[in-house]
C-alpha cells in the first residue's frame, strides 16, 4: 500500500513539474510575441481589467481584451483560422458557443497549464 501511495505521489510530482515546464514555454513565447489577446464574450466584464493589471506585473505581457457578442467572437475565430490566422491566444465565452466551435467550425484548440487558471 505505502509502494502504490509513494508510486502515486511521484506520477502527480512528474505531472506538476511537466504542466510548470509547459507554463513556462508558454510563458517565455507569449514574452516572445510581447503580449496575449484574449477574445471574449462577457461584454464589460470588470474582471478584465483585474486580469490585464495582475498579469502584466506578474508576468511583464500586456494582454489586449476584444470583447463582442459570442457569435461575432465565435465568426471572428472561424474566419481567422480558415485564412490561417489565429490571431486569439484566448477565447473566454460560454459552454454553448465553445461547443459550437469545436464540433462545428472545427476550431483549433489547445489544453492550457493549471498555472493559467490562477492567474
């Protein structure tokens, strides 16, 4: 029991230290291109500003929020990607539209760090 606990703990240690290296490129590209843009659907969310000013000092990337309806986002992102432009680091807007988008534009998509999610 204590070999599988001791095996278990360690899996979970590997996969932490490979989401840290993975958050890390990610960090060091968006540095690269200079900043992260993020498309979303919550129209005068206050909480972007939140996020612009705690990610820009924690990290030094100036993010650039583009916010519309969901089905302009949603268009953008499908003709953008059809001319092979993805111009969009983040998409933020609902289950129904982010659905849509995967089933029927066929969208690309990339799994994220847990480190993004605290930010």
């Amino acid at each position: 029991m204590i070999g599988l606990t001791t095996a278990a703990a360690m899996l979970s240690m590997t996969a932490s230290a490979r989401a840290e290296d993975e958050w890390a490129k990610l960090v060091a590209a968006a540095k690269k291109e200079g900043r992260v843009v993020l498309y979303s659907a919550f129209v005068g969310l206050s909480a972007h500003n939140d996020l612009k000013k705690d990610f820009e000092s924690t990290y030094g990337i100036t993010i650039d929020v583009l916010e519309a309806r969901a089905s302009e986002i949603r268009e953008r992102i499908r003709i953008e990607q059809a001319a092979g432009r993805f111009a969009a680091d983040v998409s933020e807007n609902g289950r129904t539209t982010t659905t849509l988008q995967i089933k029927e534009d066929h969208v690309s998509s990339r799994t994220v760090p847990s480190q993004a999610l605290t930010v």
